[in-house]
C-alpha cells in the first residue's frame, strides 16, 4: 500500500516559470515531511522539509505547503532553473522514538526547459 | 569528500551468490539505513541500525543482512541471491534516530544486477 503518493510521474517546466509538485499522504500518523531531489547516478539530497505545526516553510526558492486537513503537500519552486532538473522525492515520517524512518512516495520527474 | 559512501558502485553476478555491499560515513552520526530502489522507482527503507540497535523492514526476507563493525560502517550482506533482488540500493546516515526531524544523508547507491 503506498503510503505516500506521487501522482505525477513527470512535469515540464519553462525556465523562470513557477514549478508546483504534488504529494499526497494517507497515513495521519505521518507528522514530519521532507523533499529530496535526486540526479541521475546519485543519491537523494535532502531539499526542504516541514512539521505537521506549520503549514509553509520557505527556504530561498523552495517553499513546502502543508494542508493536513487534506493530507496533502507541495514543493513550489520559483523561478525555475534548468539546474533543477531532477526526480523529487517526497517523504514522511511520525515522531517519537522507534518513528523516524522515512516512507517514499514514487518521485516526479522535474524537467525545466531553457 | 563524501560524506556518505557506498562500494561498489556497480554489481553484476550471478543468482545463488553471495555479496556484500560496504557503506562508510564521516558524518559521526548515529544511525545508518540501508534502502532499496526497485524498478518501480520506490525507495523502501530494509534497515536502521542506531547503537547496536537494529530495526528490520518485516518484508525483507532474512538473506539481507546487515553487519556493522563501527558506527561509521553498515555492510550490507546478501546470501542466495535471486533476480529479485536486482535493485539500487541505498546507504543513508542521520544523526539521531531518536529525533524524527533528522535529515538522512544518502550514499550514491549501488546497482545490483543478478543474472
């Protein structure tokens, strides 16, 4: 069952554009979310992150929504930059010990075009 | 300087070995995972293993096997291997598994392909 979910499995941008990625999560468990961008032969990176207390955090050209309500989340990211180009994990976790290990959604497939 | 890393980076061999992929980080933390990379792209976590502490995905069948010699290492043992388990596999490292906020700072993965 997939906890975590990554409807989109690609999104074409135009550089300077507004990127928007979607997540989506059905656990109510989860209270601690992460996005982490991956090139091709290397590991995720992490990006940005946020707790289940906030609904945005910002972090330079990366912005995380977070609607619990709605169980769902979003990386913006503006402007975009051809550099940006990567899959983008988002991830969940719950708190307390034994807690933080970190469930996967698929990945999308960012692409900023020139 | 990696902070994490992970060797080889590239195994191919055949089905019915036995192999080990080796995992090192210089980041002093606490915890190490070890995580899979299947073909339909999820990353499943397989391992955490936090001062002597090791927590098993249920799902993994019991040929994985993760040995540390030091906080620094997590290997990844596999007996019997089996097409199966061709995937790229993950090393990653936080500083405090008690601590749900911890970033995971990943490996470069390792491709396995079992023939």
């Amino acid at each position: 069952d997939q906890q975590v979910k990554q409807n989109s499995p690609s999104l074409s941008v135009q550089e300077g554009r507004i990127s928007i990625l979607n997540c989506d999560y059905t656990n109510s468990m989860f209270d601690y979310f992460l996005w982490y961008k991956k090139y091709p032969a290397e590991g995720p990176t992490f990006l940005i992150s946020i707790s289940s207390i906030k609904d945005k955090n910002e972090d330079g050209r990366f912005t995380v929504f977070l609607n619990k309500s709605a169980k769902h989340l979003s990386l913006h990211i503006v402007p975009s930059q051809p550099g940006d180009s990567a899959v983008y994990f988002c991830a969940a976790s719950g708190s307390g010990a034994g807690s933080y290990q970190l469930t996967f959604g698929k990945g999308t497939k960012l692409s900023v075009i020139p | 300087d990696t902070a994490v890393s992970q060797t080889p980076k590239y195994l191919v061999t055949q089905m019915g070995n036995d192999k080990s992929i080796k995992c090192e980080q210089n980041l002093g933390h606490d915890t190490m995972y070890w995580y899979k990379q299947d073909s339909k792209k999820f990353l499943k976590i397989m391992f955490s293993y936090n001062n002597k502490e090791l927590i098993i995905n249920e799902t993994v069948p019991n040929r994985f096997s993760p040995k540390s010699p030091d906080k620094a290492h997590l290997n990844l043992h596999i007996n019997s291997l089996e097409l199966g388990d061709s995937a790229v596999y993950f090393c990653a490292s936080s500083q405090d598994a008690g601590l749900a906020a911890d970033t995971q700072y990943f490996g470069p993965g390792t491709r396995l392909t079992v023939l």
